[in-house]
C-alpha cells in the first residue's frame, strides 16, 4: 500500500513534524519517505508491508 498523505508545502515545522509522527504511528514493516523541493517538504509517503507466513503442518 503507498498512498501519499498530503501536500505539506507552506506548512509550519510543528505541522510536520507532526505528520511524519502520523505516518509512523502503529507502521510495523515498510518505510516512510519524505520529499523535499527547494528545501520544503511536500510529501509524506507511507508503505506498509504485510507479511505472510506460511503454517507449518506438523505430523500427527
């Protein structure tokens, strides 16, 4: 799943920083990427990974 948050460009350091929290919140396995254009950020993006793991059969 990758879906950018929001357009941050304008926005103060505090609302920021508290996006990048948001996006960080409860992530187990994935990444959080920031860009930056002309030093402003504007964008935060998430990925989260799932990962399956297969059962194991034990013998009866």
């Amino acid at each position: 799943m990758s879906a950018p948050i929001r357009s941050l460009e304008g926005h103060d350091e505090a609302t920021i920083l508290r996006e990048i929290r948001a996006a960080l919140h409860g992530l187990r396995f994935g990444s959080v990427e920031i860009t930056v254009h002309n030093g402003q950020v504007v964008q935060i993006e998430r990925k989260e990974k799932f990962r399956l793991q297969a059962q194991s059969q034990k013998a009866s």
